[in-house]
C-alpha cells in the first residue's frame, strides 16, 4: 500500500474541482436535491453501473455520453430516480445533461446524470428546469459537502473523503461523494458516489482501476439484500497535476488502483455505518475456503442473514445462526472443521462450541461499534471479507412507510 | 386434482396412528417440547432433509434409520436442536430412539428423531431420559394438536391438517402436523413436518410422492431468507386401507401424490401465515418467464426482498421495489415487457406505471390478509409462484434476543 494522507474537503479537495447541491424542488422540506461535480478542464471519464437488468434513464443516458472518454460534469437528483418511466424518462435525463451544458457552455456528451429515490415517478421537471441554472451559479471550490447532501435519501450523514497520495513522485489528490442506506448490497446498491483525481491518466486505465477499486469496496457491503437499478460511481481525472500520463499495467498505475479503492473502501464502509436504522458495522472475514468463490459466498451468507443481523442487533451471541448461515451458503463446508470467532474470543472449535468460550466475552465483543466475525473453513487457502451492519426495528420502520 | 374433503383430527386422523405431546423440561415455563407420533403397525418411511451442509444430530440418525425403508415411530423435541454438538449430539440423538424404542417395545431402527430450537448447546438428557417413558404413556388417537405443540418453537399457533381422498376406489386418509415460524425458506427451513397415510404403497414411491409434494409445498414459502440445519420432513404409510400396494408411476400414485402435495400445501400456507411477526400471506406468481428457473428466481427475489417484504407490511404500493428486485434476479427481464398486477389492479404495463392505475386501488390490494403479486415478463411461457409473509418491526423484535 503506498502511504496516503487523509484530507478535509470532499471531492473538491481535487484541484480544478467545484461542486453545488441545492434544493430544487423534488424533496419536500426544502432539503438540497440537486447536486453538481464539475472539472474545469475536461477529464478522463470511467464509470461502473449496477448489474440490475432494470436500470434508470440516467444510467442509460451516462453509458451514451460515456462512449467519447471524457466528461466535465456530473449532474445528479435525488428523492426520484428516474427509474421505470420509459420513454419520458430517458428525454427527462438527457434534457438535465443539456440545460447544466447550456449553463456551463460545454457540449452535452461530457455531462453524465444520475438520480437516486423513488421508482416510477416522471421526474417533476418544471421545477429541476428553473433549478439548474441556480445549480450551476451555486459551483464552488468549497462545495463537495452540500453536493454530498444533495445526493442523499434516507442516509443520515452526507459522505465525502479525500486524501494524497505520491504517484510518480508527485503528490496527487483524489476525493470523492457517496450516498447509500438502502439497498446496499453486493454487486452495487442504491448507491451513488462521484470521484476525482487531478492525475494524468489514460481512459482505460481510469477505468480499470475503478472496476478493482469498486469491487474491493462498494462490491464488498451489504446493508439488506437488495440491488438497485440506479448504482452508479462514476470517476474523473481531470490530469491537472501534470504527471506523465499512467497507463494500464505501466508505472504508477498500482500505486493509483489502491489509492482509489483506499479512498472507495473508506466511502463505503461509511454508507455502511450509516445503512438504514444500523447500529454497529460488521466485517465478516472468511479463510481456509477451498476457492475464493466459496469465501466469498460464505462471507456473504452471513452477512446477509436475517437471524445473523437480528442477532448483532442484540449483542446476541448465538452463533449458531453464523454456523446455519455457512451451511446454507453453498460453499465447501466440514462442520468439524469449521472455527469461529467473535473478535478476539474463539467461539466455535471443530464445529462445535470450544470448550472455555465464555458467554460473557462473547457478548462483550458484539457490544462493540464495530463487530468482526471471522470464520476458518480449515479446506483451503481462499479467503474473502464482506462488511455489513446489524438490522434493528427501525431498518423495518423506516422501509414499512417509504412511497 | 382428485376430490378431497378436509377432516379434523390432523395426523391421528389417520387409521393406527396415535400421537402425543408433553413438557419434558427443555423448555421454560412448562410448554409442551416434546412430541411423539406412532403407527400400530411398522409403515413404509420416507423423508425429506434440510439441503443446508452442516445438519443436525438427528438427521444424522434418521438418516441411518431410514436405509431399513420401514419406521414406525417419529420421536421430535422442540427449545434444542441438537445441532453442532459433535459426537455427542449423535449419541444424544440415538438415545432418544433407544429409550422410545424400548418403551414401544420395537426396534430402534424403526424410529426416526427430529429436534428444533437453539443450536450449539447439548440435550439435557438427565430430563429428557425422564420424559420419554411418559411420553410413550401419553400416546392417544386424539393425540395430534399436543403433538403439534410439542413441535412449536417461536409458532404462534399449532398447526395440523388432515384429509381424505379416494385412491383406487377406496377411502385413504392423509394427515400431518407441522411447525415453522422462523428461517422459513425456499428449499426448507426450520421447518418440521410429519405425515401419515393408511395407504399402501411402495417406499420408494412414497419418497418418490413425498419430494414431489414437499418440493410444490414446503420449497414453495419464504419467510426470512435463511435455511436451517434441521428442516426434516418425515412421512409414514402404514397400510392400513388395504388398498392393492401403489407402485411407482401404477395406477392411483398420481392421485396419492397430489393429494399428499395438497395436504403439504395446506401446512405450508399456516406456516408462513405464522412467519414471525407476519400480518399477510402473500402469493408471488410469475408468469412469461423465458424458462421455469427464470420464473422461479424471480418470483424467489421478489418474496425475499427485504424492501419489497416492508412496503407490504405498511401497505404502501411501492411498485417500483418488486420491478427493482426483478431486475436484480438474474431473470432475464426485458424492461418494456414486464406487467405487474396487485390482487386484480394492473399497475404496470410496458414497464412503467399503467395510465389509469390507482393508487387507492392497489393499497386496497395490499390491505387484504391475503396479497397476490402478480407479475408478466411478456417473454414465454415458463411461471411459477412462491408464497410469503411481510417483515414487520415484531419479526426483528423477535430475532433480536432469542438465545
């Protein structure tokens, strides 16, 4: 891992990046619902959608401007997603990208769209026409944090990180936005996050390390089983720090890949920290599996069991519901293999409860903020880890009366 | 279907099986946990077991017991699942045959064992050694309804079913009871169920009778997403009609296996009525599906997402969570082709929302006691439906301290 440095400012800690986010009408009670992230020079564009077969007019309109390489802004909503209005839907978004490239005098293929909320409703447009202009007035070096609240729903927190890191020997900023709590899932959830970086990089490789910053973080959470038709994390490097070029596989491009899932994995383990009514977030590490595959559908068993979350809500330590979890999983499993731990505090030895686990110590260790389970299938060498948070009544409360 | 006429009674309905069900001191508060259900004379035995990899002690023994084809008793305790108990747990498990088999005075091999509750912790045997012979005393043909609440863990009511149908010109009576409530789900649950026919049939077509029924039954529900280590359904044909012995695929096993499917359904639908914390039942039924496994992973994804799970508990039509789920299937899903109905209210047509469907009228739909889903993805033939329950508040609160 190269050494990076955490710092303040969001996304717009990245030199030559300004963002806004307002209130444009769509969420009552005068919340921001609008968001902008702009470059001011154009700049390598990658981006990853969900793998939902449904996906929003926006993601639609995206993949279509995405195809030239480059963008300059990201024009998002929030409270409506755009999602299921056919037609109308896919004109709605692509009018969004035209009226913020009108307003910032760029072609129309380099602003990308994204909207996140409720399913199935045309977007109220009189309202985010007389808004964006307002939006894009509203840019500003110092913006990453009300773009941040602009993208959110349910998420009580707005999300933003950013940190250096030397490529090349060059010092290199990359920051970024996220929003989540619902439907966080593996595979991409409803789960908006917008990146930059100010280094010189090639589309592909831009791309590249997205796909694999993507799937060592978003990819790796899970808040309640559901994928979203509306995922998307997009990236830009905008090349102001004037690096020579990284391409793929050349020199600096590793040190950038996990610079960028560094500054990912911290984005999403704060959409899990703050999933629907969670109180503790949750890392599951799975090892001795026979193939990554069964790690990570191991891993993934647990964290997205019912019982196994009801159970953390608790501080319950009842692990037979992690050790019914890891069966049902579909992965390669010895029951007297298997070992289990809740943090330090060895539960489960040979498949059944080692002797000397203390109940008190197990339930000492679930009373933690943060709770690791680790699993040893004693099978192999494959190992996978999977974030999750607890799942209390008020997940159920918020979800019982959302349309 | 043949004609069948619904009977009182449940499993002691059926000529020679008598039944009981008594506290033996597994559970707090004197609750019945323990259940025994008889047949005078040896029956054919067949059964059906959790597909989970880590499976309890008693399957474990059951499974040895069953290679004879023949059984004559079913002895199950409920509070302790005697699961992940190691060595122990099996010889725990093959006591509990001996000292029933002893006190019946049969074989032991012809005893087959079930057990529900926590996993992880031993049998009390000292109590459990003390309660068999009484448990053997109170045997009786009205024995059903304390045989059932013998089997309840978190179930709110007791749940028995018995019918009778005309197979070959004679009158055959099938019964059963069951128990379900928690980590109710495709492919079993903890979930058991044990039926009984006076038919005469060949054991390897009532196994064969038997998967076919659980699989259109039992593997049909979803409460809660999980699998459990002790899912165990046992069936018993003891002969008793008289009838000319039924062989596989002759002449009146297409009658016996529908009916004994009618009665596994009927037992289904009370266990997922009784889904802990669940106020409706809900049918998802998926039609137009390009294969039969596409039809079934949707409808699956629909009856298990969390968020689709919620909005029915607060009756809010959020359409837009069933179209997500769908897309996040692995169905193959055509955005412009898929239909959705609530009850007879169409909502969806060409993916988007049907001009002229009515809010009110779908919340109608979803205030029944009984919600149907109906879902057209307009792409072939295939359907298939899986029943489930809503996810309220109640069902985290009962998850939440449990062991």
């Amino acid at each position: 891992m190269p050494e990076v440095e955490w710092l303040e400012g969001g996304v717009t800690a990245v030199p030559g990046i300004l963002a806004a986010g307002i209130h444009g009408g769509i969420k009552a009670g005068g919340k921001p619902d609008l968001a902008l992230v702009y470059s001011s020079v154009p700049a390598a564009a990658a981006a990853v959608f969900t793998t939902n077969r449904i996906q929003g007019a926006p993601i639609k309109v995206s993949r279509e401007h995405l195809k030239g390489g480059a963008a300059q802004a990201i024009v998002a909503s929030s409270g409506n997603a755009n999602v299921a209005t056919g037609e109308q839907g896919v004109e709605d978004a692509l009018e969004m990208a035209q009226l913020v490239a009108a307003a910032l005098r760029i072609p129309v293929g380099r602003v990308l769209v994204a909207s996140t909320g409720i399913i199935g409703q045309p977007l109220p447009m009189e309202k985010i026409r007389a808004a964006l202009p307002k939006l894009v007035k509203a840019l500003s070096p110092q913006g990453s944090r009300h773009a941040a609240e602009g993208i959110m729903t349910t998420d009580p927190h707005p999300k933003e990180a950013a940190l250096r890191v030397e490529i090349g020997g060059r010092p290199i900023t990359l920051g970024g936005i996220a929003k989540g709590a619902g439907m966080v899932h593996p595979r991409m959830a409803t789960m908006l996050c917008f990146l930059a970086t100010d280094l010189a990089i090639a589309q592909d490789a831009l791309q590249a390390a997205l796909r694999r910053a993507v799937a060592g973080s978003f990819n790796r959470i899970s808040v309640d089983g559901d994928r979203s038709t509306s995922d998307t994390v997009f990236a830009l490097a905008n090349g102001l720090a004037e690096n020579r070029p990284v391409r793929r596989g050349g020199r600096g491009f590793r040190a950038f890949q996990q610079a960028l899932e560094t500054l990912a994995q911290r984005l999403a383990l704060m959409l899990v920290r703050d999933g629907e009514g969670a109180t503790r977030i949750v890392e599951v590490q799975v090892r001795g599996a026979r193939s990554r595959r069964d790690a990570e559908v191991a891993a993934r068993a647990i964290a997205n069991s019912l019982l196994v979350k009801t159970a953390l809500a608790g501080e319950d330590p009842n692990w037979g519901r992690v050790i019914a979890a890891l069966g049902a999983s579909g992965a390669a499993v010895e029951e007297d293999r298997v070992a289990l731990w809740f943090g330090d505090e060895q539960v489960v030895a040979g498949g059944r409860l080692r002797e000397g686990a203390l109940r008190e110590r197990m339930k000492a260790e679930l009373a933690k903020k943060e709770v690791l389970i680790q699993v040893d299938l004693g099978l192999g060498h494959a190992r996978d880890r999977i974030w999750t948070c607890d799942l209390t009544e008020e997940y159920v409360k918020i979800n019982t009366r959302y349309s």
